[in-house]
C-alpha cells in the first residue's frame, strides 16, 4: 500500500494500542511531523568514526533495565532516542523490540533513550508497553551530557533516529525502519560487509531526512494557512475534548486559504477522532464521503486498505 496519509496509518496504530477518548495520548498530532526539531542547534561536529565517552549516558535515569558504565567491545549498540510525544517514535516501537528479541543473544544491545521529554510522562508509558518494550530504557534530561556531547555535536535534531556505537565509536546515526534483517546481519559480521551496510545507511537516512525536511516545509506551510491545527486539536485531544477538536477542523475546513490537500488532511484526522469516540459507522462513512469528494487522493485509491485499517482499529 503506498501513499497513505501518515496522519491515518499511525493513529490507527495507537488506537490499536488502546487510546481511547478517555485516554488520550501526548503523541496526538505530533505524527505529521517524521521528526521534530529540539530548540538548540545542532553543532554537527561528531562524526562516524569518532569516540563516543560512554559516561555521556552517567546523569540518565534508567526507567527499565541497566545503563551501561563502560562499552562492550563485543557488543553492536543501538541507542534508539524516542520520545512519548514522538508519533514516529511510537510507530518504530515493535521494530526496535524485535531487533531485540532477534539480536540480544548476538551481541546487539539496543537501548531505548527517552529524549527531550519528561521523565514521569516516559515512566509511564514504559508501564503501559510493557513487554512491547522489552529492550533497557533510560530517561536522558534535555541538556545533559548526552544532549550536549552526542545528539547536538551529531547533528540529531529529530526523533526517532538510533545511533550505532562499536568499540566505542560512532558507527551511524539513522532511523530504526532502515535497520533491517539484511543491513543488521551485515553490521553484525563486521569487515567488508559492515562497511558497505554503513555507507548504505548513511546515504539512506540522508534522503530520508531530505525528504522529512520538505515535508516539514509543506506543514509548515499548512499552518501558515489555517494557523497551527495540529497544536490546538492536539490540546484539545489532551483535555479529553473530542468535540472540541473537531470543531477546530470544522472551522479550518471553512477557511478560504485551505487547499485541496489540507482538506484531506483535516478529513484523516476527523477519522482519527471518531475511531477514538470509537465511532467506526462515522470513521467510514467520513472517508467514504472524502473518496467521493477526492477520487485522485490516496484514501480513495487505497480505500479497501483504509477500511480494513479503521476496522481493526482498537481490536486485539
């Protein structure tokens, strides 16, 4: 299935997960952006090949698991920085938790660092993940040693990204969905094959940052159109007012300066609302009415995939 609306496919996801209009999520709108700036410029000075002191982790507060002291020299690490806000990060979750389960007994050691965030929201989600999260967490503060020493100087300005480290040096920064069975057997057998599995993710994580920068543009675009929806809807989904976010899109959909495609996307998150009033007959009748109105757009190509997604949202 191409080109479904991220907006779509990651709520559908998280309702999955159990978010329910009584339990509404932090991540709410923070999807639409693949990654979101931190409010320091990143220096861009550490670069692959470069020592990496692992006591940068020492004023991390662990949330499961263990922070290491020292590095393994045995041991492939990948620090996967997240953030309970972060719609992508949260979409990675089962990937990274299987390069887990999958790699663990092959010297790979994930560890997940909850990043620009808040420690008692971070130890909460960890609670309601559970085994979904079975790799070591740790909570790093915002300008820490890890912020200032690694993330800014690396040039991290988005999440999710993981940072590969082997014998104490920065192998790559990239983003967890690149690591995949054939790049990680590759990185775990080392010489030849590791080199070229790098320099591939390298180039990968390169375009797809370039990609997620001109996507970023078009939102920001958007809000210059119609103001920031994505913050209001969101504050309003945060204060259990369902009603009171779709009335913002409503409002949005009448504005002169909206285009074809903020209609499209005001119409995903009108279907993200109703499946967390857990209204599917509304959730399908809306993206039936949107098919109708935009027969070229992705939800009436793939209309069959987004009806099986809005069905299966919420089930076990």
């Amino acid at each position: 299935m191409k080109n479904i609306p991220s907006t779509v496919v990651f709520f559908i996801s998280i309702l999955g997960n159990g978010l329910s209009a009584a339990d509404p999520s932090p991540t709410t709108l923070s999807v639409e952006r693949l990654s979101q700036k931190a409010e320091s410029e990143a220096v861009g000075t550490l670069k692959p090949g470069d020592s990496v002191d692992c006591a940068v982790l020492a004023d991390g507060r662990p949330i499961r698991g263990d922070i290491p002291k020292s590095w393994d020299p045995d041991k492939l690490y990948l620090l996967e920085c997240w953030a309970t806000w972060c719609g992508p990060c949260i979409q990675a979750m089962p990937h990274v938790n299987q390069l887990h389960t999958k790699l663990q007994h092959k010297g790979v050691h994930v560890i997940g660092l909850n990043v620009w965030d808040d420690f008692v929201k971070a130890t909460a989600f960890m609670k309601s993940k559970g085994d979904a999260m079975a790799y070591p967490v740790a909570f790093m503060p915002k300008g820490g040693a890890f912020d200032k020493r690694v993330l800014q100087p690396a040039g991290v300005n988005g999440i999710p990204s993981t940072l590969a480290i082997r014998n104490g040096k920065l192998l790559f920064v990239t983003f967890p969905d690149l690591l995949d069975d054939a790049k990680m057997e590759a990185l775990i057998a080392g010489g030849a094959r590791e080199a070229k599995a790098v320099a591939e993710l390298v180039a990968a994580a390169g375009a797809q940052a370039a990609d997620t920068k001109a996507q970023n543009a078009e939102i920001d675009a958007r809000i210059e159109r119609l103001g920031d929806i994505e913050k209001k809807v969101s504050e309003k989904i945060a204060d259990k007012d369902l009603s009171g976010a779709m009335q913002i899109l409503d409002e949005a959909a009448k504005k002169k300066a909206a285009t074809r495609d903020d209609q499209i996307y005001l119409i995903n998150t009108k279907i993200m609302i109703f499946l967390a009033l857990k209204e599917k007959a509304k959730a399908l009748d809306t993206l039936d009415a949107a098919a109708r109105a935009y027969p070229d757009s992705p939800m009436a190509k793939n209309i069959d995939d987004f009806r099986k997604m809005i069905q299966a949202a919420g089930e076990e």
